[in-house]
C-alpha cells in the first residue's frame, strides 16, 4: 500500500478515535459531569471529527459514502445541544438557595428526556461509525491509479 493511501487511512482513523471520544464525553455529560470547554457543545465543523471531515477529508466528497456520513453528523450535534440545554441550562434559584450556594437541578422530566436524547445520539453515531468503516474499506479497496485521482 502506498505511503499516501496509508496516511489517508491513519487520518480516518484518527477521525473515528475524535468522534469516539467526543460521544464519551456526551455520555459524561448525561451523568451530570462538570463539563470542559473543550467539551462544551460544539457545531459539527469544529469538532475533532469535523476538523477533519469538512477539511481534508473533503478528498473523499466524491464518494455518496462520503456523503452520506454529514447528516447523521448533523443529527449528532443537533441532539447534543438539545441534551446540553436540558441538563445546563439556566434556572432560576430561590434566594435562600443562592445564598447557601445551590444550583437548581434538571427536573426528573428532563433528566427523562436527555436521556432518550441520548439513545438518538447513540443512534447517530453507530450510523457515522458504520459508514466510516465502510468509507476506509472504500479506500482500502482502491487501486493506485483510482487513490491517485483524489488528489
């Protein structure tokens, strides 16, 4: 395999690694984990993943597999913000609890929902997962001649 082709599949990879990370800490975040900036909710062109995919993985855009990844990317974030609000959003505190330095918690309504959120979330990403091994035997599976016209 060429030197190219296998540092196209080491990025991929690398992708898949960014994108597994990030839905752990979803997963944190539904377990009321103080959460980083670097894990704050994030539109899908600047996460780890989407460095990537809306960058050099745009090489890949003429492939529908290629494609057919954004939307569920899309549908990931989407859902990620909606379970983001659920759990952090601002609430109103009575005075007695500010002054004894309380939050007030997501009602258990919401915890309810955020966490059906999260199936959908999950849902997403096992779709994202799939096509990206499918794009990487796509890769994998091309002849030199047909690797080369990517670039």
């Amino acid at each position: 395999m060429q030197e190219k082709k296998k540092a196209l599949i080491g990025k991929l990879r690398d992708a898949k690694k960014a994108h597994r990370r990030w839905v752990s800490n979803a997963q944190i975040l539904m377990q009321g984990v103080p959460v980083k900036n670097d894990q704050l909710p994030l539109n899908e062109t600047e996460c780890g993943f989407g460095n990537w995919y809306y960058g050099e993985g745009q090489a890949l855009r003429g492939y529908p597999v290629f494609r057919d990844i954004e939307a569920p990317h899309t549908a990931l974030h989407t859902t990620y913000l909606q379970i983001f609000d659920l759990l952090f959003r601002e609430r109103k505190v009575s005075l007695f609890n500010r002054m004894l330095g309380r939050k007030a918690e997501p009602s258990p309504a919401e915890l309810e929902s955020a966490r059906r959120l999260f199936t959908v979330l999950n849902t997403e990403s096992h779709k994202i997962m799939d096509l990206l091994e499918e794009l990487e035997d796509l890769i994998i599976s091309m002849d030199d001649d047909r690797f080369n016209d990517l670039f």
